[in-house]
C-alpha cells in the first residue's frame, strides 16, 4: 500500500518520509528519496530497480508526470509528501493509498516531547545527563508563537542555541 502524508509547511513530512525510507532501507529493501525543490516539476529517480520511492513536495509536479509516477510506480511501494491531497489520484489509477495528516495532533505536550527527543538526538555523551532542556513556559512561548511548525521554530532555536554561552535550562526569557 502506498502512503500520502500531508500537512502544512513545518509539520514533519519530511523527517517522515526520511524515518520511513530509513527503516525500509534496514529490512534490506531498495529505496530512494527525493525531493522536488521550487519550481522543478518532474521527478528524476529512476524507479525501475527501486522497492520503495519517496518523493517530496509532489504538490509540485506537473500532471503528466503524475501520471508517469503512477504508472512506474506498478509493483512499487510510494512515498508521498505534499501539501495537496493526491488521495482521489491514486485512487482514480486502482492504487490503494493510506493518507495521513500531520500537524493536527501536535499540541505543547507533545511539542515538549518533540523538542526533549531532539535535543536527546544531538547528545555527545550518552552516559551524561542533557546538557540542555525546555523549561515549561520556553515550551508555552514556543507553542504561543510557532504553533505546530517545526521548521520555522528549529531555524529560531538554532540561532538561540548559537549564542547560548554554557548548557543549562531554556526558558522563555532566554528565547
């Protein structure tokens, strides 16, 4: 089955299709991830020899690539990022999809856990205790002015974190 994951900018399309293509990838199948920047309107992975494709920012192509993609896709198992639902596409071609909507859930309980996950990610040392934390109320700031775009918020972070002077708590008055 094919799987169409969609959301707004900053929700986390990306980094799922990147988790997919990488768990796929250590059953020992063949996969290929790309994504289509501004303004390209085709993909260019050559599907044939592949088991699982992802392609990002489909809201990009141009119809009949789209119908190019469905074709090479027979046999295949499709990855999907896009801003615009494709669910009635694959449909239309006998293609059996699971679509998915990302950013409705979040919420700041479940961004306190993405940011802990993240900073847990980039550890040096994983005997030591984090070097950084969010404290509540630098979640309730993140969530009040960010919402649910992780992409826009990780550009803002990384600039606070830049001039961060040692580890220790983030709080709001740091932010």
């Amino acid at each position: 089955e094919h799987l169409l994951v969609l959301g707004r900018k900053g929700r986390g399309k990306s980094t799922t299709l990147h988790y997919l293509i990488n768990t796929f990838r250590a059953e020992g199948l063949v996969t290929a991830y790309e994504r289509l920047p501004r303004f390209q309107w085709r993909y260019t992975t050559h599907i044939a020899p592949l088991d699982v494709f992802a392609l990002d920012e489909m809201q990009r192509i141009a119809p009949w690539e789209a119908v190019r993609l469905f074709q090479e896709a027979r046999g295949k198992r499709l990855l999907i990022g896009s801003h615009a639902d494709h669910t009635a596409a694959f449909r239309l071609r006998g293609l059996n999809v699971t679509t998915i909507r990302l950013g409705r859930e979040t919420n700041r309980d479940r961004l306190a856990r993405i940011l802990a996950r993240r900073l847990d990610a980039f550890r040096l040392d994983d005997s030591a205790p984090p070097g950084l934390n969010f404290t509540p109320d630098a979640v309730d700031w993140l969530w009040d002015r960010y919402g649910s775009d992780l992409r826009t918020m990780n550009s803002f972070l990384y600039d606070v974190c830049q001039r961060l002077d040692k580890p220790g708590p983030i709080s709001a008055s740091t932010l």
